[in-house]
C-alpha cells in the first residue's frame, strides 16, 4: 500500500469516527443506580453458591 493510499484510508476513518461528549462522563451515579446494578449479578452468585452448598 503507497503512502498517499495510507493517508486516504486514515483521513476517511478518521471523518468516521466516534465522537464523545464531556457530558457523558460528568454524570456521577448515585448509590441507588448502582445497587440496581449490581443486583442482578448479586442474585446470580447468591443462586450459584446455593447450589454448591446444596452439592456438598
């Protein structure tokens, strides 16, 4: 591949590319947001050990 193509092919990707807003990572959750998070796989390892428990 010449350089010109290169520069053609990153000049492209670039024009493409993603763009991220600062206001997307100000944003501070708050403990209930993240305790619903964490709720699901909290349930998933309380089963799973529930199991192992009940194997031995």
């Amino acid at each position: 591949m010449y350089t010109s193509q290169i520069r053609h092919h990153d000049r492209h990707s670039r024009a493409k590319a993603a763009v991220w807003t600062d206001h997307a990572f100000d944003h501070h959750p708050r403990f209930a947001e993240v305790a619903m998070a964490l709720l699901p796989a909290s349930l998933i390892l309380a089963t799973a050990t529930a199991l192992l428990v009940a194997l031995v």
